[in-house]
C-alpha cells in the first residue's frame, strides 16, 4: 500500500493505491497515519480510495477504527472515490452507514 499526502484548503487528502491488508501490512500503515495527522491538528481527512486494488477484513476494520479514532479526536474522515467492488463490499457488510462517503473532494 501506498499513501500519498497533499492538502487542499483546510482538508487533508490522502490517497491510497495498493492494497489495504493484513499481510501488505496497510492497516497498520493506515492506522500510523490518520493518528499521526490527528495529533498533528488535522481535522478533516479525505481518503482517495480510487487506486485501492483489494480491501481484507484487517482493512475494513482499519477503516472503521480511523474512522472512530477521528471522530473521537473532533475530526472528520470521509471517503472517496470507491471502486465498485469497494462500494458493493461496504453495501453489503452494511458498512455503508458507517461511513460518509463523497462524490468529489469539493464535497468535503
């Protein structure tokens, strides 16, 4: 997995390409990151999920726990960009509620 930074007004977008998984080592990636932009004062974070080639069950726990850890530190984290089996593997987990997830980046 492969994190890319860059920041956009007051947003903090993160881009990921790659896998999130166990073994990829990407949930403990994604976790270092989104407590390390907590700390750092960054309050709304958007992940780019477009180059997302596969999510495991360790990755979508990952991304409900950045989730909750934002929202427990006064923040926001949306997502974006989902691929179709991303989005069709969040409907039917009902992980779709869990999360808030946008159409373009303007929409944060």
């Amino acid at each position: 997995m492969k994190l890319d930074e860059r920041e956009s007004g007051d947003v903090t977008i993160l881009t990921i390409t790659g896998e999130i998984t166990l073994s990829a080592g990407g949930d403990v990636q994604l976790k270092d990151k989104i407590q390390s932009l907590l700390q750092q004062g960054h309050k709304k974070i958007l992940l780019d999920l477009g180059g997302v080639s596969y999510v495991d069950s360790a990755g979508l726990g990952q991304l409900v726990q950045a989730t909750v850890t934002a929202s427990k530190n006064g923040g926001k984290l949306k997502l974006l960009n989902l691929t179709k089996r991303l989005n069709d593997l969040l409907v039917v987990t009902k992980l779709s509620t869990v999360f808030d997830i946008v159409e373009k980046e303007s929409d944060f």
